[in-house]
C-alpha cells in the first residue's frame, strides 16, 4: 500500500534571510535580495549584479577548522539543514536513523574550490593543490556533510539535473517514502555559484542579465526580461511518512501528493520551444496526484527571467492546464531572490509551503512592461491573499530536465 508523505521541517539560508521566517518575510514585504557583486571584482565583468547571501560569515556557524573544510555550498546545506531538523524535532528517540534518507543536491558543486584550486595548480604546481579538492568540490558532499552531521544513514544521494536538480531531490525522496524505503527523508539543494568562473561560463553563453538596476535585473515575464540572476543558498524540507509523523506528534506542514518528471531531448541549454516537455512534466505530477488540472489553485514558475524560458513555459502551462490556466495564479520569486540553479527549486517548494501556511500568493516583483507571450495571471508586485489548498512548483533545467511536485495543504 502507497504511503503518505508530508512535511515537517523547514530550514532555509537565502539572499533575503538567514532562515525560514527571515526569507518567507521577505517574500510577503517584497524585498528584492539582488545587489552589487560583493564576492568578484567584476571590473572586468559585463555582469553587476547577483543575489548573495548578505553579511555571511562562515565563523557564525562552524568552527574554524570545519569551516576551511567545506566548500560554501556544503556550508548553506549544513545550515538549512540544522533549521529543518531542528524544526521537525526528529531525534534518536523518536525516530530510526537507519530509516532517514539524505536526498541533498546541487546543479554545480564546489566551485569556488574548484577555481581556487586550478589557480593554484597553474601558479604554485600540482603538489600544492590541496588533499581536501576533491572532497570540498564534488557535487555529491553537501549530501555527504549533512548525513555525517546528523548521523542519518538511510539512503544519501545528489541528484545533478542542473537548475531541476533540487526539485528531482523533493521528487525522489516523495517516491522513497511512499514505497516504504525510508521514514523520513531530508530533501533539498544548495548552491554557491558566485564566484569569476560561474560568472565568466554563464555570462559568456549570455544567459546572464547586464542591468545595473537590482529592481530591474530578474524581472520574470517582463517584456524587458534580458537574462537571469545568479542566487545563492540552500533550502532542506523534512519529507515523513504521515503516521511516522503523526505517532511523534510532529507539526505538519502540507504534504506532497505528486511528482512529475521529464526531458525535453531537444538542446543542452535551450527548452523546446512548444513547451512540450515542461507541459508532460505538469501533466505526470498532477496525473500521480490523482486531481484535476482545475484543482491547482497557483503555480510557482520556474520564471527565470530569460527570454526563452519565460514565455517557453507559459506555453507549456498552457497546454498542460488548458482552459484552467485561464483562472491559475502562476508566479516568480527569481526577483526577489535570483536564480539559486541546483537550489531554486527547494526554495521555491518551501515558499510554496510558506505560502499555504499564510494562504498567501508571492507575487512577481518589479513586474512593469506586460509581454504578450507571458499572458498568464503572474500575480504582478503584490502579494494576493487566496485560498490555496493545492499549489505546484515548476523547475526546468539546461539539459532539458524538467520536474514538477505538487503540494497540497494537510
């Protein structure tokens, strides 16, 4: 028998907040976490602007040793972790560690150890290059770090579907617990991309937004949308098995009640121009739901604020929802935190969440030129208090990875 699967913890470190209440306040008062790049010189840089976690000092949280051994996205897991688990109130007594699963992903990994290696490769010689690269750098250790803090040994894998990658972390770990392999499961992304290389490959592929006005930089949907802007941070959800959860007295959140996921095989960066995959991804999720199209009350897009995707995805919405995606309310919180690639989509599951808790809708901020091709109720600039019993959460990744969850209030 199928088992359900709710939420019961949530931990958050994002460009507008240090944790969950943090972030989700700056979601409701509209607060645009992009600002001038802090992290590179970018002198010689077309790309101004990003969305950086502010004031971050890896002291606050680790102990010095520790800190030098982890890369910064393994850092933003850890900390979103501690808050999700400490928010679920799993511990040792109430709960089997062998049965708790680490699905903890990341789009890049290490990257800034990646390029301060390679330079000191270059310039000092390969017997200088630190015992601890491979280790602080590949995309598996946030997953790694976060099961060796907690001591959770159930199953720890990172799924790599590039801005998808956090979403097919939610996703995964739904399918675990309702087929029995774990009890509980703490999903999630994190990424700390900011750094000359991300920069330099992103920008170069012009992906990038060159605006040097923070309220017009990430401006989803928007006639004048020019590229994305690069996030950083981590966001973890506790996923449980409802009388797992029940039987411990935990705090329920919503819970998940679907998951669709699919590929494009069309271009490595590029999304299918009709939509086609996004659309079957939607389709599968609400299909496993077991709902109708009409029964999504607000989707949070991917909305990435580049051309292509944008209006890419209304299409795709369109053709999943049909004549229900006249009445969706369907918006991008990429203005007010950028795009956080491997993590985007655990933090905008979790703003989904939030938003069911408060029945309230994020809008898309600094939303001003209407487009056409992006005619779909985005909810523009402000917030939109609304009944929301089930909400979607859309992720598209370069590759042609394509994943949707749905979450429905408990």
């Amino acid at each position: 028998m199928e088992k359900r699967v709710v939420i019961t913890g949530l931990g958050a470190i994002t460009p507008i907040g240090k944790n969950v209440d943090e972030t989700w306040n700056g979601i409701e008062k509209k607060k645009c976490g992009i600002d001038d790049i802090t992290l590179v010189d970018t002198t010689n840089f077309k790309t101004k602007l990003a969305a950086e976690v502010k004031g971050y000092n890896p002291l606050d949280y680790f102990e010095p040793k520790q800190a030098k051994r982890l890369d910064r996205y393994s850092q933003f897991a850890i900390i979103a972790a501690r808050e999700a688990v400490k928010d679920s109130g799993i511990t040792k007594e109430n709960t089997d560690y062998d049965r708790v699963g680490i699905f903890v992903s990341s789009g890049i990994g290490g990257l800034n150890t990646i390029q301060e290696q390679c330079e000191v490769n270059f310039q000092k010689g390969n017997n200088r290059v630190s015992p601890m690269f491979i280790p602080m750098s590949i995309a598996n250790m946030a997953a790694g770090n976060v099961a060796i803090e907690f001591g959770f040994k159930g199953e720890s894998v990172s799924l790599v579907t590039a801005c998808s990658s956090s979403t097919h972390a939610i996703g995964e770990a739904y399918k675990t617990i309702k087929h029995g392999y774990e009890d509980v499961v703490i999903a999630g992304g994190s990424e700390a991309p900011i750094c000359e290389i991300g920069i330099a490959g992103f920008e170069n592929m012009k992906a990038l937004s060159n605006s040097t006005d923070k309220n017009r930089a990430s401006i989803p949907f928007d006639k004048e949308r020019s590229g994305f802007v690069m996030g950083e941070g981590a966001a973890m959800l506790i996923l449980e098995e409802l009388e797992h959860a029940k039987k411990r007295g935990a705090k329920i959140y919503a819970e998940v009640i679907g998951f669709g996921s699919t590929t494009d095989a069309y271009h490595i960066t590029s999304p299918c121009p009709d939509g086609e995959g996004g659309a079957k991804a939607m389709i599968r999720a609400i299909e496993d739901s077991k709902i109708t199209k009409e029964d999504v009350d607000y989707i949070n897009a991917h909305g990435t604020s580049t051309h292509l995707n944008d209006s890419t995805e209304t299409m795709a919405i369109k053709t999943a929802f049909g004549e229900a995606s006249k009445k969706l309310m369907v918006s991008s919180t990429k203005g007010n935190v950028g795009h956080l690639l491997g993590a985007a989509g655990s933090l905008e599951a979790l703003i989904c969440v939030k938003a069911i808790e408060n029945q309230l809708v994020p809008p898309t901020i600094n939303y001003k030129v209407r487009d056409e091709e992006c005619d779909l109720d985005i909810v523009p600039n402000e917030p939109r208090k609304a009944n929301l019993n089930i909400v979607m959460s859309n992720s598209l990744g370069f590759g042609g990875h394509n994943a949707s969850i749905v979450i429905k209030k408990y």
